[in-house]
C-alpha cells in the first residue's frame, strides 16, 4: 500500500494552495494522486516566478539601490509559454522555461537610470536642528525657498468590526501661495482592497478660525463637507478632522477622528537643500501619534481607538532659489519614480521612511530619541501586497514585515499593518501609511484639481484607475524626462 495516503495528500493539497494563493494566484490541482506533488510543485514554483515578475511589474523593490529589472518583459513572455505547458501536462518543459524566466528576473540595470546629487540622510545626519513643531508652522506659505503643498493626513486602524480602514484627508495649497479647490477625502477599507470612497467637493476651503494656538480648515458644497483643525496644548499638537458626504458611487459616507502627536519628522532633517529629484525639494515635517474616532460607510459604522495618524505639513517645489519649474513634485514622481514614503507607528516607537528617487531618509523616535540608521534594505515580499524592512541603528536593528490591506489609486496610498522587532523586542498595534507613485504612474495632483473644475469627466478617470495600474513595464530605456 502506497504510504503517500488520502489523508496525507489532503494535507499536502492544502499546504500547497495556501502557498501558491499567497501569491495571489489560484491554481487548479490535478486531482491523479500519482502526479499530484508534482504538479503541485510546478504550480508553486510557477507563482513563486509569477510573483518575481509582478514585483517588477508594480515596481515593488528599490529601484535605485539595485538598478531597473530590464528583462522583466522577456520574462513575462516566458512565463505565459510555461503557463500554457503546464495546461498541456508538459511539466518538465514548462520547468525549464520557469528556470530561464527566473534567471530573466535577476538581471538588474543601473546605467538607465539618472545620475545626480540626491540627499543621502543615512550616511550624513545633523540632528542640531530638529525642533517641536509650531502652530506657525502650520500656518506658514513657504519654507527655504518652497511653498506650501499641502495639509495632509494620514489615518490606519483596525475598527471594532475587525476590518482595516485608512482615510485621506487633505487642504491643498499646491505651491500657488495660497488655499486651492476642491477638496477631496477619501476612505477605504480592508474588504475592498482597490475600491476608493472618494467625497469630491468643489469649493475652496476656508480658515474659518485662527488664534495664535490654532488654525480650522473648512469646506463645504451640495451637503459634502470637510472640517480639518489642528492646534498647539502646550508642545503637544492635536488634529481634529471631520468629513460627511456622498461619496462619487453615491455612497453615504462620514468619519470623525482625532489623534495626538507622539513624534515630529523633519524632512532632511529641517535643513535647506534637501534633493530628491533633480531640481526638486521638499521641506516640512510630518507628525505621528495615536488616534481614535469612527467611520461610516453606507450606514455601516466602525469605531477606533489606538489607531495610526499622522499629520503632513508638506513644502516643495524646485531645487530652492532656481528658475521656477512648473512641474509639481507629484509629476515628478511619475517621470523618476521609486517612491518609499511610510509614517508608521507601534506602542513602541515611530518611524518615517523616506526614499524617493536616489535620496535616502529614514528616522526612529523612541522613548523621545531620534535614531537614524546606518544602513536600510528593502526586500518584496508579495508583489503590491508586502515588503520588509531591515535597518540597522547604533541601538539595535528594526526588522519589520509591512503588509498592504487597502489601496488608494489616486496618490498610490496604502494602508498598512507593521509587525516585527527592535533590537529583539516584538512590536505591537504597528499600523503605517504606503505612498508608492509608480514611474510612469498619474499625477493625482493634477488629476483631481481637473476634476474638481469640471475639465475630465470624473466618472472616466474612476474607470480607468484600475486599468491602468500598474503603468506600463519599465524596460532598458533612459529614465527621466523625455
């Protein structure tokens, strides 16, 4: 009697799908016992390449620390004639065409892309300049040289009803010297991975109060509103937003949160001439802390406490005191890609990762220090889905599993949970925000300033989010403007 039984091949069955659907893809198992391992072990190992292939195709790895996939699309090519194989019971032709694609994938290119002179904070950090924030700063239209973008927030938490959400609310500037319409809020949630509740309202908000410890945001249009305060309790910072309306599908949707900064992060420190692109900057800071409050969606309400927030008080444009470049820093992101930017935060510490393009940024508050790693990696794990940090600090290493659980299309966010450890220490509640433009992405800058005004049609533009995401696959031509 063969010892591989039915109750073992049940096992091995299961093991393996859980394997093969943690790479997003559903295989049929051949049901003949005889060649069911095999079969199961060439579908695995398909899904494993397949996934190789789709973090080239979502540009889930770090572009300018290993250089472009250029035989990406090669590959590709390969993996279709080994799927077919396998449908025609071919297993060990398919296996060597795995093999070949897999070889593909490793080839890594760095001469397409541009070479300049982008920041580099892990290799020299001066941290004589950090401060505690100022509701002045909040106010502020311009610092070194760049105006204002936006007011931006950023909020992740698991609800009472077990589902993750994540929220976008925003007061946009865009570099003009002062409040731009219309604003739009977005939420989503964990069961609708890629689904955006997005309330659009097309009205310029106000600032319906200012005191010397606080400033209100206000925006309202055919019953969608958008309430955003931020306000200084002694060097604490609280943020209290707000937001009702139908969404773009007709939705009735609503949130109330409010959270208390923990940490401030300066970007390239609060020092001029932070490089990200070429004649591109940023200056500001983001602030991370812990929030609470509830969300609705179609009647549907779902309560927070301990949640992520973190708030965005955001300056770019060109290098600082050059010729004016009319292209906004969102543009950019999609001309040079390689995008990394991720608030997150545990009940230990906070963090703040920064790479965009060649520049490198990254800070770890704990316990009220500011650590700066020597040394960060960035591994895929599933394409669009997760990624680990590796960091090592003079206080220990941080290695964290991120893992995606909602999508927003317009500005490439994520919602996200954060496991792992610091110097051995398990981390706990870790929720984070992903932005990841794609090269050759949309300018969601543009795109819903367009909307707002009447200039696209906004049911064309939510059509087409999905269809063309990912952009298309990055080969060996020159990255940069055209």
């Amino acid at each position: 009697m063969s010892r591989f039984t039915r109750k073992g091949r049940s096992a091995v069955t299961a093991i393996l799908v859980t394997i093969v659907a943690g790479f997003g893809i559903i295989v049929p198992l051949a049901a003949a016992a005889p060649a069911l391992a095999a079969d199961d072990g060439l579908a695995a190992r398909y899904g494993q390449v397949r996934n190789k292939y789709d973090i080239a195709r979502y540009q889930w790895y770090d572009l300018y620390a290993e250089g472009i996939m250029v035989k990406a699309g090669e590959a590709g090519k390969l993996l279709d004639q080994a799927k077919g194989l396998m449908d025609q019971k071919k297993p060990a032709d398919a296996a060597k065409l795995l093999d070949q694609a897999d070889k593909l994938l490793d080839v890594r290119d760095k001469s397409v892309l541009p070479q300049y002179a982008a920041t580099d904070n892990l290799k020299n950090p001066d941290l004589s300049k950090l401060r505690k924030s100022t509701i002045a700063d909040y106010k502020a239209r311009d610092m070194y040289g760049l105006t204002k973008g936006d007011i931006g927030l950023g909020f992740v938490g698991k609800g009472d009803d077990g589902l993750t959400y994540e929220i976008m609310p925003l007061v946009n500037y865009h570099g003009s010297g002062g409040i731009v319409q219309p604003v739009a809020f977005e939420i989503m949630r964990s069961d609708e991975f890629g689904k955006i509740h997005m309330v659009l309202i097309k009205a310029k908000p106000i600032i319906t109060l200012e005191t010397a410890s606080s400033v209100v945001w206000y925006a309202e249009e055919g019953g969608n509103y958008q309430l955003y305060s931020v306000s200084k309790i002694g060097d604490d910072t609280w943020t209290w937003v707000e937001g009702k309306g139908k969404d773009l599908g007709g939705v009735d949707v609503a949130f109330n949160i409010m959270g208390k900064a923990r940490s401030t992060y300066w970007y390239n420190q609060n020092r001029d001439g932070y490089v990200l692109y070429p004649n591109s900057a940023f200056a500001g800071f983001e602030e991370i802390g812990a929030a609470e409050g509830m969300i609705t969606i179609g009647g549907k309400t779902a309560r927070f406490k301990n949640a992520f927030l973190e708030n965005e008080n955001l300056f770019n444009g060109p290098k600082p005191y050059s010729e004016i470049n009319r292209t906004s820093y969102r543009k950019l992101m999609t001309i040079y890609g390689n995008e990394w930017w991720m608030p997150f935060r545990t009940d230990q510490l906070d963090g703040f990762l920064c790479f965009i393009g060649a520049s490198r940024d990254f800070a770890i508050f704990l316990d009220g220090q500011v650590i700066v790693p020597t040394e960060v990696k960035l591994t895929p794990v599933t394409a669009n889905r997760s990624f680990r940090i590796d960091a090592k600090t003079p206080k220990g290493d941080l290695r964290i599993l991120v893992e995606c659980l909602t999508s927003e299309l317009f500005y490439y966010e994520y919602g996200t949970v954060v496991t792992g450890t610091f110097n051995g220490t398990p981390l706990t509640n870790g929720y984070g925000a992903l932005e990841k433009t794609p090269l050759g992405g949309m300018s969601g800058v543009e795109t819903i300033d367009q909307m707002g005004r009447g200039e696209i049609s906004i049911s064309a533009v939510m059509d087409n989010l999905q269809k063309n995401f990912p952009p298309p696959l990055l080969g060996s031509g020159k990255i940069g403007p055209k």
